[in-house]
C-alpha cells in the first residue's frame, strides 16, 4: 500500500506528479470544509507536505496521530511548530541552498531599484515626463556606499559576494562575529545602521528575531538611508517602518516580505519611496522546481529509512 501523505500546499507539477505516482495523496489544500476533511483521514497520515509561508500549527500536528514527518518546500520554517513536531517524534526538513542565489540577486535587484530609482525612472518614461519636464532628477551612486546585512548567514554571505565587486564597504550584524569571514563585525544594529547607507535584512524569521529592525534601527539609517528585507516581515517594527518613510526619517525601502501576507498593510501603496515586491525572491521556475523535488526527495528518503538530506530537528 502507498503512504498516505497530506498536502497543505502542492508542489510544482513535474514533482506534484511524483507525489502522486507515489503516495496517496489527500489535499487539503482543495477541500471546502478542511476540520471535516481533516478529520476524515487524520489517522492515515504518515507524512505531510507544506511550504515555509503556510507550515503547520502544534494543531494540526496533535490531529496527526501516525505524522512521522513534515516536508517543507522553503528555506524558513517559522511558521512551522518544530517544537510540536519533536515532542511527538516527527521529523521537518526544509529547502536550503537551492534557493540561496535567487534570493540574494533579489536583493540586489531591490537595493538597485532603491538607489536607482528604477520603479521612478519607469514612470518617468511611461508618464511623459521625460519629454515634458526634461531630464530626470539624479539618483545616488552604488559604489563607495556603506551595506549592513543582518544576518550572514547563507543568504547573507551571498549578498555579500554580489555586492563585494560593486565597489561597497560591508558589514554585518548577527548573533555572534564569524572567524571565517572577512567583513565587519558589528554587534550593535543600532549602530551598524546608524553607520550604513544601506540596511539588509537577511536574517532568520522566528521569535528570536521578531521586530530586531525596530523604529530605533531604522531612524539610525538616517532619511539618505534605505532598508531592504527578503528575510520575513516579523523582523522588521512595520508600523514603525511605514511611519519613519511617511516622515522621511528613512529615506526608502525595498521590500519582498511583510508581516500579514499576503495582505500587506494598504499604507504601502501610497509612499512613493518604497519598492514592493510579492514574497517571491525564490520565485523562479528553476528555483521552485529544485525546491519540489528536494521535498519529495526528503520523502523519499524518510520512506526507505535512508538519512534525511536536510533535516531541522
């Protein structure tokens, strides 16, 4: 017989394909009254399959009673209870390294469209206004700036690398300095923005990370100062945030991420020093393909009682 596994949120379809092929799959995801369905088949599920953004709650973990694993397309797994699942014996794993380079190029491309102004320049053409009012107001230079990212972790030391070559001073801020990198260690956030141009979230979600880029940390980065984020909107004070680019205390901010995707606060969409992008960094084919099979991957794995190849708990 096929492991029954519950889908909270389909793969890719070559891998969604392979799921299917090989298991019993139950989708939640598709049913009208989800306690119901849940409810009906909570005693088959051996496995479970999500992503970083819906994760699964101690809830719905303790209605599992035969869950033996939970499989989870994206590198964040905040909005998964992994505490739950290690106090019932099931085993997370995740999606990293696959999604490290699209990630960090769109951080860079945010941190280009900030201090560029590229969004402006496009309605600049669009609008008439080149020809109508001349030529477009300058923009800041790239090279010689000052970059802080907090958090160099994976993500971070690649957004590191790519900015490296562009000419721009770094440094980073993170729970402690890394021997093994050369950049800048500043344990201060508050200080680290008071000293960069520009901010970089590129930090963890989670509790221990919650509102780390407070009104203190972004008043810092001074009104010529930009933040950017592609980590998770839980790290960022986003009422202080949204304030500090009204007054112009923050110059601009290019983000990916917001705290109640996918309903970002409406605030956003009248300031016009702000990039906003739809939490989709890892959002290409590639990317999200690699990311579907490594899930079905750790399923496989888990199945043939072989070594998950990347597990959390």
């Amino acid at each position: 017989m096929k492991p029954d596994v519950l889908v909270l949120v389909p793969l890719r379809p070559d891998q969604q394909a392979q799921l299917e092929a090989t298991y019993t799959i139950h989708r939640l995801d598709q049913a009208d009254d989800k306690a119901a369905f849940l409810a009906a088949v909570s005693d088959k599920i051996l496995a479970v399959v999500t992503n970083g953004g819906r994760g699964i709650s101690r809830a719905e973990v303790e209605k599992l009673p035969n869950l033996k694993i939970v499989s989870s397309s994206g590198v964040g797994y905040d909005a998964i209870d992994v505490e739950a699942c290690s106090e019932h014996g099931i085993k997370v794993t995740n999606t990293p390294d696959v999604l490290t380079d699209d990630v960090a190029d769109m951080a860079v491309a945010l941190f280009l469209a900030v201090r560029r102004e590229m969004i402006k320049g496009d309605a600049y053409v669009r609008d008439g206004s080149w020809v109508n009012k001349g030529a477009m107001p300058l923009t800041r230079s790239i090279r010689g700036k000052k970059v802080g990212i907090a958090g160099l972790g994976r993500i971070g030391k690649a957004i590191a690398a790519r900015l490296e070559p562009m000419g721009v001073e770094l440094a980073y801020n993170g729970r402690h300095e890394q021997s093994d990198v050369a950049y800048h260690y500043m344990g201060d956030i508050v200080a680290m923005a008071a000293w960069a141009d520009v901010l970089i979230a590129a930090m963890p979600g989670g509790a221990s990370t919650e509102g780390v880029i407070s009104r203190d940390v972004l008043e810092a980065l001074g009104p010529e100062g930009s933040f950017i984020n592609i980590a998770r909107g839980s790290v960022v004070d986003e009422a202080a945030l949204i304030d500090c680019l009204k007054a112009g205390s923050l110059g601009s901010a290019g983000l990916d991420v917001f705290l109640n995707e996918p309903k970002s606060d409406p605030a956003f969409n009248s300031l016009p020093n702000v990039v906003l992008h739809p939490h989709n960094a890892s959002g290409t084919i590639e990317t999200r393909g690699a990311m579907s099979q490594l899930v079905v991957d750790n399923l496989a794995a888990h199945f043939a009682g072989k070594p998950l190849l990347t597990p959390i708990n």
